[in-house]
C-alpha cells in the first residue's frame, strides 16, 4: 500500500514540502506494518542500494 499524501507531510524530514512536491514522491513508496516484536532485520542483512526506510 502506497503512504497517503498526508502520511507522508507527517514524516520529519518531508514534512516542509508541498503538497506538489510530495506527488512525486508518493508512488515510490510503501507502508508496512509489523507485529510487536517482529524482526525487520538481522545484523548481517543489507539494504538493496536503492532502498531507504524512514
């Protein structure tokens, strides 16, 4: 499921631009949801180089 919009205006590091300039942003992205004590990673696994989770 792609972050709304508004989810996205809520994160720190977006939350100063434009709605104009969140569009863009919106089909690249992707919200997870994760149980309460799920591993997400291991200290040996790597990111794919052009992957980023905020």
């Amino acid at each position: 499921m792609q972050a709304t919009i508004d989810q996205l205006s809520q994160i720190l590091i977006f939350r100063d631009l434009t709605r104009s300039e969140l569009e863009p942003l919106q089909p690249h992205t992707q919200v997870q949801h994760y149980r309460q004590g799920e591993i997400l990673m291991h200290e040996s696994d790597r990111l794919p180089d052009n992957s980023y989770r905020i």
